[in-house]
C-alpha cells in the first residue's frame, strides 16, 4: 500500500510508502513490554532537491503502523505509550522499547543508468528497563530495491522504501531473539540496568539484505549514499 502525492509543475514527487507485513512464522516472546513511537517518528518526513526535482518522502504514517504490527508480532503483550514518563507509571512490564529512524538515503534511475531505485534506511531502537532508565540501543539497516519501470519516478521510489522498511523489520522479528536482551524477554525476565550495562554494548541488528520476493524487485547491493536532509518535518502534526 502506498500514496503517491501529484506531481508539481517542476516535476517534484511526494510519497507515502505504507507497508503491508505478512504475519511471520514466529512464537512469540513471553514477556509484556511497552512501546513509545516518539512523534519525531509519527511525522518523519525526508525531503531534498536533486537533479532539479524536488523529493518528499513521508515515512511516518507508514513506521508507526510497521512499528506497532513488527512489536505485536514478537511480543507477548505490547502496551503503546507516547512518552517515557507514561511507560514508567505502567505495570508488568519487562521492558520498554523506543523506535527512531537515524537516516533515509536513495538512489533514482538516473543515478543507476536508467536500472533500479534503492533506498538504506537506519534506526536506532532504543532499550529502556520498565523504570525508564536507559539500558542500551540497538542499530539495524534496512535495504530495498524496485527496477525502474515505466514513466514514474515515484512508484518504483515506493516500492523501494516498502522492500527496505520490510528488510528491517525481517531481520528484527528474526534476530532479536537471538540477542541476549531478547533471550532474557524469553525467560520472562524484566532487563535491568545491571545485567544490561554487563551484557549489552549497543547491538548491532545484523545488516545482511533480504530479497524481497515481489517480481519487480531484484538483488543488487546496497548503494550508499551522501546524506540528505532527513529530518522530522517540524510543520507536521501527530
């Protein structure tokens, strides 16, 4: 699912890319944890101007429906909160969870030769014990791709977005069960600043890419890219 914004006279493009996750072959981990999707998150939005078109990619519709099902998915229980302080006032809870996007970069056609599109997107998720306190971050890397078809410069942009959003979010349900802040969840056990601080030392979610299994997209690696203006639009609402 995704919305395509019209094109302006100068040719700009403004998406909406929405994905849609198949329900993952996962038990789910015995704990009840809290969720914060932080309003820079809710209203992302990543916009720049290259080769004389103006791009707006807005994220945050999208991540906050990705985040709740990907949490859903592998927890228990999942209570949603909009900040910390809420999070803390709650009971039962083994932990809390806090979601970010770090950075949003891409790559056109007209960069590749007229081939694909492909988009990187980092977060940072940010660890919290159910008193609040800080136990650790977690970084992944999303990877997607769509082949440059037809006239559009936008659908194959949101297909790209889509597969990279869906990369990050396979290799979570998948791997974070395996870190140790995931297996003591599975014991049912709350995370604690001391077992977290011997533990834990800002994990890194494996950043090997996933195909994506539609027929437009095909595997081609990562492209890097100079950093852009991704930044929460200040101008958007919750």
């Amino acid at each position: 699912m995704a919305i395509l914004g019209a094109l302006t006279a100068c040719g700009g493009v403004s998406i909406r890319p929405e994905p849609v996750l198949p329900k993952p072959l996962i038990e789910p981990i015995p704990a009840d944890v809290g969720l914060i999707i932080p309003s820079d998150m809710r209203n992302y939005t990543h916009k720049e101007t290259r080769w004389g078109t103006d791009w707006q990619v807005a994220l945050g519709p999208g991540h906050t429906r990705l985040m709740r099902d990907v949490f859903k998915d592998l927890f228990r229980e999942i209570k949603e909160f909009n900040d910390l302080e809420s999070a803390r006032a709650a009971q039962d809870l083994k932990a809390v969870f806090e979601p970010r996007i770090d950075q949003y970069s891409f790559v056109t056609g007209r960069e590749t030769g007229g081939r694909y599109y492909a988009v990187t997107i980092r977060y940072r998720i940010i660890l919290y014990t159910p008193q609040g306190e800080k136990a650790d971050s977690l970084t992944l890397t999303g990877y997607g791709n769509a082949l440059a078809k037809g006239m559009s410069n936008g659908a194959p942009l949101v297909r790209a977005s889509i597969a990279a959003m869906r990369d990050a979010a396979a290799k979570f349900l998948v791997q974070f069960p395996d870190q140790p802040a995931g297996q003591q969840l599975a014991r049912n056990e709350a995370v604690t600043l001391e077992k977290s601080a011997a533990a834990f030392d800002n994990l890194q979610i494996e950043a090997v890419p996933i195909e994506d299994p539609a027929p437009d997209t095909e595997t081609i690696p990562p492209v890097r890219t100079s950093s852009a203006s991704s930044t929460p639009d200040p101008a958007a609402t919750r």
